[in-house]
C-alpha cells in the first residue's frame, strides 16, 4: 500500500472554509492518505445558487486539472451542491467524489431514510436534483433549512452551529429517519459530536468522501474513459478558459 | 402590442452556428420580436459534454448579463444541453429557455411520445438527465447519435445533414413514436423540411424557444423571484468573473 | 404571417364562463389571431368529476369536428381536467392544447416548483392525474381546493374569487414554490391581478394554452398523425353519436 | 350467500362480442352469481383509440345506471382500456372493475412481470397509461400488438386467433416474462387453451373482473362514497345526455 | 365447482391470532371452500421487522411444503408484510397471496387513494418497501401506526382496538383518501365494523386474500413455473433445513 | 488507527466460494484490517432464488449475532442478493454492507450508467428488485445472465470465467454503459483482470464492500439504532431459532 495524496477542493474561495474542510478530511484520512486542501484563486467567497455554482464550477475545473498535473490520486468536490461533478470526472484520471453524494450514499448503508439539513432554503432545489440524480429520492424523508448563508458558519458567534443542532434535534423527533446528513461542506466538523449528542449516524459528506476515493483507489477502480465520461474532446478552449486546454 | 427583443444565446464560438440558429429563430419570430443572436467572446467552439457545457455556461451567464443590461424581453439558450439554466433563471429579469427544454415540451403536445436524434453518443447522458429533469423521461421512446461531432454539421458537405435524416427515417420506422426532437442547434434549419418529408412533426428546439419566450412575455410571465430562481446573493466575484458582478 | 382562428372550447354549457375564458383568451392573442370561443350546446354547466368530464368530452368532440369544419388552425379545451384532450387529438388536424398542460407547461419554465389552487377537493383526483401524465409530478409543491364549487366564481358575489386569492397568498408562503397554476378556466381572468399583487406568476391556462397553439401554427407543427393520434379508424357511429361520423 | 347479479358490461355495439365476453364470465362466474352481458343501443362497434374510448364511455355510464337502477351487486367494463372506469365508479353504488385491471392485477400474483398481447398498435398507448395509473409499469416486461383490428377476432376466420396465439409464444420466448395478459375483450376465450398449451398463465380480464367484482362484493366492499368516487354532484345535464340525470 | 381447502398460514407462533385470523378468513369463505389455519411450531409470537420476518419466512416455507402435500388449493401468507412470498411462490403449486397485497389490490379498486393503519412505528418501513414492490406508492395518501406491539390486540383490553379505531377516524379526516387498509393480521376482525361505522371501506387484508386465491383457484391460474417463480433448483439443504428439501 | 475485524459471511455452505470470497477480501483490505471468512455450518451449496435466500437468511443472521459476540468491527454479506440484509442490520451493533449494494454504489462514482453480469436468468428477479429498493434502476443499462448456475464458477473448468468474459465484452460493445458489475460472489477474484482487459471498470463487490465498512468504521458511523433498524424487539424465538435469542 503506497503513500496517495487526495485533492480535497473547496469549491469557493474563502480560506476559512477550506481549512475547515481539511481538518475534517484529515481527522478520517487513513495514515497513508496526504490530503492536499485547496480553493480556486477566483470565484465566490460562497455557493448559495445555481449561478454561484457556475462559477464555482469553472474554479474545480481548474483545480482538477492542477491535481491531474500533480500526480493525485483522486479528488473531492467538497461544496455540497457536488458542483461540476460529471464535467471534473471528465476530465480527471483518477476518481472524483462529490461531498453530497458521498453522505447521501454512506447514510443509505446505515439507515432506511435519512434527512438533510442545509443552509438557505434557496439551496433546497439543488440537493433534491441531486437526491433524483443519484436515485436516493425514496431514501430521504426530510430536507431542512436553517436559513442563515454559508458564511455565518464562520462568523465565529457559533449561532449557525446551535441552529444547525437545533434542526437535527427536531429532525431526530418529527421526520421518521435513521440518520441526518449535513448540507455544507461549513459543517464537516459537527458530525462526529452530534452523532454522540443524537445517538444517530449524523454524516458530514467530506470525511465520506476521501473514505470513498480512498477506497476506489483501494480497488483500482478509476472514472471510466469508456463512454460519457471520456476525457473531454480536444478543442482550443479561448480567452480565459484557454489554461483548462 | 410593442416591439420586442429576444436574446438568442448560441453558447457556443462558433459564428457559423450562431447564423444557422439566428436564421431558425427569426423564420417563426412574430413580427414584434427583434431576434439578437449572440455567442460568447470566449469558450468552445462546440458543446459536446460536461465539461464544455461548464465552460459555455459562463459565456451563457455573461451574454444573460449583456441582454439583461441592454433591456431585452427575454433570451433563449441555444444548445440542446440547456447548459447554465437554471443558473441563467437566477440572473435575468426575463424569462430564460432552453432549446432542449421547449423542444421536449412542443413535442408531447403533439405526439404521446418522441425519438430524440442527436450527434455525439457522449452527448446522450446530457439529454437522458434532461428529460428526468424535465419529467419527459415517459414521453421519450428513443434516443439515437449519428456519431459525428456537433461541426460537422458547420463543414458544409452535407453528410451529418444526411445522417440526421437516414436516422429520422429510421426513428420514425422503428420506435413507435409520433414526433422527432432535433437534439442540436446545428440542426435547426433542417426541422420544417423533414417535417414535410417525413410526415410527422420534427421538432426544432430554437423555433420551439424562441415561441416559447415570446408566449410567456405576451402572457407577463417571467422568471419568479420568490425561491430558488432570485437574483444571485449579493457577493464579490474574483478574478475572470468579477464582471460577472 | 396569415390571420388564424382559435377555437377555445368550454367543455360546459355555462355562458357565462364561455365570456370569462373568451375574455382571457382574447386579452393574450396574438393580433393576427382570432379567438372563436364556443361550448356545447348540450351537457352539464360545470365539469367537476369524472363523470361531468366524461359528459363534457362528447361536446368537446363535436366542437373539435364543428371547428375541423370550419377551417380553424386550432383549439383549445378551456377546462382544468383538460377532458377530452387525446380524443380531440386524434379528431383534429390542427393541435390542440388544455388549459391544464398549458398552465402547467408554463409554470415550469419560470419556476422549479409549482402550486395548484382549484375548486373542489373531489377534482384534485384529476390533477393528480394529469401531474403524472404530463410528467410534472416532481414540479408541484402543494395542490389546494378553495372547497367551493366551479359555479361560484360566476355567482357574481366574488367570494370564491376571494377564496383563491386567500390560498394563493397562502401557497406562496407555505409551499415554497415559485409560481401558482390557477385550477379552473372560470379563474382565468384572476392571473394577472394576482400576478402583480402577489409578486410571483399566477398561472392561467386559457391564455397559456392560446400562445402555445399559436406557437404551435407559427412552427407549422400539428397533431401527429403518424400513430397513435391518427384520426379515428373509420366505422359507423349509431344514434346520438352519428354526427361524430 | 345470496344469489347476486353481475352486469358485465360490452362497451361496443358488436353483439357477438357480447356473446364472446358472457361466455368467458359465465364459465368462471360462481354458482351463485347470475351474468347478465349487456351493451349500448348505440356507440361504436369497436374501440381502439381515444375518441372510440370517449364515445363508448357514454354507452358504459348509460348501462350503469341501469345496473343500479336494476339492483344489481357490481359491474365489468369489458374492455381493455376500461373505458369510462372512474366516471362509472362515481355513478355505481357496487364495486365496478375493469378487464385490464383485473388482468393486470391478477398478473402480479402469479407471476414477477408479465406481457400484454393486443390488437392493433395505436391502443398500446391506452395500455401504456393504464400500466401507469394502476402501478403496474415495472411489473411489465412487453406489449405487443398483433395489428389486426378487433373486430378481426369476431370474423370466423381464426386468423386473428392464429396470430394472437404466436405471438404469446414469441412472448414466452423472448420477454422473460412469466405470464401474458390478454388485451382484447374479444380474447377472452382464448385464455383457457393457451394457457395449457403454453404452460405459463395466459390471462383474460373479463374472468378476472367477474372474480373480483365477487370477491369484493363477498368483502362487503364497495366503491367508496367518501371522497373523489362520491356520486356525481347534482346538476341538470341537458339534451341527449337528460337520461343520465 | 369442487370442495377445495386453501391454507391460511399465520406466520407467527401466536394461537390466538390464528383464531383471529382464521374466523375472518372463514366468514368471507365460499361454501365450497374448506380454510386450513396454520401457524409454524417454532419460531416468534408476533413479527414486527426484517429480523423477525427473516424467521417467519422458514416457518412460512415448511408450512407451505405441507399444504403442497397436503394437496390445498391455494396459500394464504396472514401477516401483512408478506414475509417470504415470493420464496413460497417457488415453493407452491398452487397460488400464494399475502394479505398486505390482497388489502392493497382490493383498495385500489374502491377508492383512489388509500391510508394504511398499523402497529408499531418500526413496521413502516416493511409497508412503505411493499408499495413500491406492488406498484402502489402513489395510491397510498398516508401510513399510521398506533404504536403499540402486534400482541396488545390480543391482551383482551381492547384498548388497541379503540386505538386503530381512533386513528382510522382520523385518517379518514385527514388524509383524503377514500379507504384504509388494517396493518396486520390480528386486526382481521375489525373490518366489516370499522367499514360500517366509518362510512369508507375499512379493508382486512386476511378475508381478501383468500377471496384472491379462490378467484385464482376459479381462473384456472397458479403461480407461473415459467421463469423466477419456477420451483426452487434441486441441491441439498443441510442441517435443520433437510426437511425443506 | 486500531487493529480492526470485519466478518465476510458467504450466506451459503460451499466452502470453496468463502476462500474466493476470502481471497478477493484480503487483496484490497487495508493492513490494519483484518478478514474473517465465514459461512453457515447448515444450508444450501447456493444461492440462486428467493427460496435459497429465505433459508441463506437463517445463516447470516446466524454469523451476524456469532460476529457481534466476538467483537468484529463490521460485517459483509456476500451474496449478490444481498440476502437477509436488512435483518442483518438490525442485529448487528456495527455496519453492515452487502455485495450487490457495494457494487452497485461504486458503480456510479465512476461511471454515468452501468450493466450488471450475473450468472443464472432466474436470479435477474432478484437483481432488479435490489436495483429499485437501492435507487439505482436509472444508472442500470442493462442485465445479462450467463445461464450457467453458481457452482459452474467452482467446477474448475474456466467455462463459467470465460461465459463471464465473453458477457461483458458485449456488454461494453452494446449496452452504452461505462462500467460492469459482476453479480455473483463467486466472480469476484475475476474483476481485476476484466478491468485491465477491457478497459473499463468491472466491479467485485466483496472487495467493495470491505471498503465499505472500513469507511464507515473509519467515519465512527454504524447502523442506526434510532427507528426501524433498531435490535429486534426482544420475545422469545422457539425450536431451532433458539440460538438467535
């Protein structure tokens, strides 16, 4: 078993959130795994919308291809909308995990449904549209909103975490599911305490995620060249986008 | 009655394509509309899967911004990915739709079910998401590629022209449905003759768009801003996109 | 671009709501249109069920033939259960659009998820219904009945008008969905007013379904009549019914 | 267990049809039920489409009422689109069942998915959103139409018969299917034999139907008056619809 | 018409529910019909799970070797989840029909929609897994459980029986739908009152199964040995299974 | 990073399937894990129905509770049914993880749509209901059965290898999917090999479900004990379930 470094990238481009991301990547890394946390160099300072991740995209492009240059062995999307999934595992050799996907799929190992609670309710369409992509529509029996943006996750004042908690209580008692998954990446590091606190799986996507690729890369299984998600055909990207060619 | 603009969005750079859609557009546009076809300064010269449809979704949100600005009634994205949507809803005031979307809806007014004939096989999984999206994954009997890329529909020879028809042909034979959606921008000038040929209605998504745009401003129907389809949130954008601002 | 007849059918024999939707039908018209509204001479003068749907189909029938007749470019079924429609479609030459599809159509383009309000709970069965036909089940938020029957809104004492505009302020708070559909052609002229006092689209469907038709006409796109909506195979109709021959 | 009459309703006008279908209902029917095969003075004298449904609707709501007004326990609409079913369930006061319902239904119990062979392939269509509306599309592996009109299975020649025959044995080869459902009242006495020869369950409705309507009616479950199915809401209809009142 | 004997079989060790299931299941016989109540000599005294189903199932299966031998006409699985159904449809010659199927066949055909009234809260699960399998997801409005274990309908209180009571009183209220179906097999008894007292059918599962196997029994139709319900592949079970063998 | 066990159960007796199972368990675990290898000292030499499962359940839940007693970490089933998985989850204090899931989950990290290749057609049943039960009926392209039984993978001849490789070699040329999963446990040591081969990702899931577990134990996440995956309601199990108390 060899040294493999993931790519961990925050989709937007606030420090704060990224190292936050880190910590939890690296808190359930295996020892052989080097997590390499990084952001875009422009972009948003966070992605509340589907134009916010549109933009946000283009910046996981960027750094995808960064990693693929470097040598990595697989990559995390770490926003929870997985902004720019299918286009990075386009264009990356190695696995590419989204952070929403990675929590919906391990909570349908440990319970019959789950809940999700997020940020705005605006950001709500985004992950039914994921719950539909991936097929676990049937599986999640709740979605919850806190309504405070990303952000007041790293005010400092710690409101967004009690609220947080406070949505997870409620969503224990009222929904009839087995496990909660947190909706933003901003909240990786409160899984573990509030699984304690609950006593019910609550899941944070970016632990899950490097678990998964470190596990596809485990059993030599790759984004497949064979069909749709083939490297992108070759054309001369122009302007701004000419460093993604 | 007042004069108005449509916006026609072809998100790709390849000026021939945008002629071909300007011509579809302005061959159904009413009287009052003024059809202004666009395509983005920088990007790809042919969207054929995820990762140019990231790349043209920002040449899609600046073009949006542009109209916006210039006080366009509504716009139509014209690339059969519908790429930057939902994102594109976000940022105009108008109403925003895609090629493939009223392409999707025209047809099951028109026929219980429809075959659905594009260029690349890659591009498939982009139209099978659409109709899931959609809800018209019930009203498609068929998908078919000729396996030619989107410019070759640009190289004047005729060939992927005569591909389109050999597979429409074939749809109509084979897959029990009533109607055939032209799954490309490319293609849009070849809808009304082989509607005429074949005898059932080949549907064209730029047409469909443009009617579609025009009926939803006559309607004083537009893009809600209450929910998921609001303005952006109010942030800095960085770097290449802080015109995007 | 040529003078057209739409032909917008009331499926019941209530005059007063054949002036309602005609009056909406007329206000949205393109000027190179013209509006022919009519209703059956016989039948129930309001369509609540499926057994007044099945009653009102006969007279959308002969309406649809009396239309086909007159050279008309197309039609319209200006009830909310759309009855009739795939009967229509196979009688007619022209397209032919319910004011359910429609509004519904509509909605989805200007918002993610859609609301419903209607006249009596025993009719959201059929909403229901179409919702899963058309393919919007996943794009409705919430169905509301007023629980008032359809003749209330022309007993002139505009309290079920009231009612509506009550649950659709309601809807908009609760459902958390960007644009209500208003369930009944006899709230058609409702939609604008409550537009602008609401601030999110109020949905009519008989002025939907009138541009969709027009669009149609302008996309030179009809009925097909390549499977399952080819005309009715030819056979002798006995009594009431040989004027349908 | 009282002797109870079962009204087993053809909705076309083909009298010999009604001869097929009563005899398939009696030879299944318990000794305590009478049959009592009937169909509309006037209407069509086969149904494959929508308009053809819509006509014999009115026939079945016709003969329904008589049923009531006659005391009997429960109806059959013995035909494979079970025309008018919902309509008919509000007028009747006794169980009602239709023959693809029933087919389908029984289908499910014997065998994990099952084929429908029918007459010509416009009606598939009407298959189609029946396997929808009553859950049954996954249970479904086939539909197949032998293209031959119904009255074809009354013409004396066996030629339809014949074809009917080969294609349920083309069915068991090729769809991996356990059972076939039968998709022609004029089939109906066709099961028996085939279902021997073949060695899986060949499987006609109008058995089915007559079993079911005994069934619920030994339940002491009838249409449900509470809600939706609630007997029509009164109101004069008018002209040759006066006798439905 | 012959005697014929169909065996209920109680997969729970639990004599009393026996009775209880066989005194409904008698009460909706035909005289020609002879019920044999089983119920396993080992195994649990109420099921309320998978791990408790994953038990019943063995006693369900030797159960059903001995009717095989025993030369019954058709099984009867009474505990409504329906444990090892389709194990026992490999095992059986004759039909087998669990009575959460037969409850929710029967439902669709009086209402359009059904609720369901249960035991315990950790039961929903198996009820909402069975919908999906039987296709009926979107005929059930709402699921209730009165949160009280399978055996408290037999402590000779009552008080679960005034519980269900109460919860179908308010289902009916509630939900909008137009019948309910009782959760369990101990419940079997409550229905014909509940249905009269309620004014809705109220739908024990017990009594419709075997009203299903006679009317498969009458249709000449047994479970399908064409394909995956064909008999279980000969190899030798070892251990306490031999006797399956 | 602890020292961990994860129990590998083959639910059936053939002890030369537990050594492949072993095998292709240990190649991809990570060091600090280790295998135990397991299978039910009584039941059937394989597991090709619903009647095979019902009693392979019986062992499982037999290992289960052995596993929990000794301590593992977690535990696999590894039989592509899956077979007693939800049971399973419930007696057990920490994760489990069956083949089939595993496989499937992987699948669609690295590839839009899947084929599934399995050995027996009748086992196709099973395959499909794990597909809708697990959400992934969307990302499955297609299902193929070699016809040959399990065991024909332990016979020692390679004709059963070959039947798998010759199988997904057309799948990849025919089924437009970009990766395979191999749906016996008896394939398992075969996926590397096929994956170099072909070029694309075939997937084994033993190995992926060892991974699994190792995430989730990694993740501090394991069944939910909160709701309808609780233990089993405690009650006295009778006869030769004893044991399992």
């Amino acid at each position: 078993m060899q040294k493999q470094i993931i790519q961990v990238i925050n989709p937007n481009t606030s420090w704060g959130m990224t190292e936050t991301i880190a910590t939890a990547a690296r808190a359930v890394a295996s020892p052989m795994t080097e997590i390499v946390a990084v952001s875009p160099s422009q972009g948003l300072p966070s992605i509340e919308g589907h134009f916010d991740e549109a933009i946000a995209t283009v910046g996981v492009l960027e750094q995808i291809k960064l990693g693929r240059e470097q040598g990595v062995s697989g990559h995390v999307i770490a926003c929870f909308g997985d902004p720019g999934l299918l286009a990075a595992r386009e264009l990356a050799n190695g696995p590419v995990v989204g952070i929403a996907e990675a929590a919906m799929h391990m909570a349908t190992l440990v319970a019959t449904r789950f809940s999700i609670v997020t940020t705005l309710p605006r950001t709500l369409v985004i992950a039914r549209h994921l719950l539909r992509q991936y097929g676990f529509e049937h599986h999640c029996a709740a979605l919850h909103a806190i309504d405070l943006p990303v952000l007041a996750l790293e005010d400092g004042s710690g409101m967004a975490q009690e609220k947080v908690r406070a949505r997870c209580i409620q969503a224990k008692r009222e929904d009839g599911s087995g496990a909660i998954v947190l909706g933003c990446g901003g909240m990786a590091t409160l899984a573990q305490e509030l699984t304690h606190e609950l006593g019910l799986p609550v899941i944070d996507g970016v632990g899950a995620a490097v678990k998964m690729v470190e596990s596809l890369v485990a059993l030599g299984l790759s984004t497949s060249k064979h069909g749709d998600l083939d490297y992108p055909r070759r054309k001369a990207a122009t302007g701004v986008f000419q460093h993604l060619n």
